[in-house]
C-alpha cells in the first residue's frame, strides 16, 4: 500500500513535471518561430535595401561614365584650340581686323557660358 502511495505520488510528480516541461517547449517553439517571422522580414528588408543600393550605385556609375566622355571631349577641344592659337598671332589679327575677332570671340564665349551653365547644373541629373 505504501509502496502504491509512493508510485503514485512519483507518478503524479513525473506526470505534473512533464506537462510543465511540455509547455515551456512549446513556449519556446512559439517564440522562436516568431523570432524567424520577424527575421524573414527584416531579411527582405535587408534585400530590398541592398538591391536599392545596387541600382544606385549602376545609376551613379553611368553618370561617371558620361562625365568622364563629357571630360575627354572637353580636353580633346582645349588640346584643339591651343593648337590653333599656338599657330596664330592674335595680336596681330586684332588691330589689323578687330571687328572679325571680336564677333568670334563673343560667340565663343556665349557658347562656353552655355556649357558652363549646363555642366554645373545640380540637377542635371535628376532629370
């Protein structure tokens, strides 16, 4: 009888400590599962973000690349003009005819303020 007292009172004990141990694992489960919901957002999140970035960076790229053929054929046009000034006297070409040099020079420098303007525009490329 005693014995059966004591099998039960374990019985009950091991059955009591295995409901609570039931419970705080399936605790556990419910919170990490939600843990991985909110990680599996912030992953996409995170995806998204660094596919923005991406696009950013392609887009940035481009436009580098357009300034750097912008860049040359800016050089390419002074290593032009410095030749064709090298091999004249303007000295001269002014006072022998001033009108004609000074109708080029007035048109030159409209089309290079033209320039100037568009090249620092901040939004260029906004466009």
């Amino acid at each position: 009888m005693k014995a059966a007292l004591v099998l039960g009172g374990i019985l009950i004990f091991v059955t009591g400590g295995s409901f609570y141990w039931i419970n705080y694992l399936n605790d556990q489960i419910a919170t990490l599962k939600g843990n991985q919901i909110v990680l599996e957002i912030e992953i996409e999140k995170q995806n998204e973000s660094i596919k923005n970035y991406l696009e950013q960076q392609k887009n940035q790229q481009t436009q580098l690349n357009q300034l750097e053929a912008d860049k040359q054929k800016a050089m390419q046009d002074v290593n032009r003009l410095r030749k064709t000034f090298a091999n004249h006297d303007l000295d001269e070409l002014a006072l022998a005819k001033p009108g004609l040099l000074q109708s080029k020079v007035n048109k030159a420098s409209t089309r290079v303020m033209a320039t100037l303007e568009k090249l620092s525009n901040p939004n260029q490329f906004n466009e």
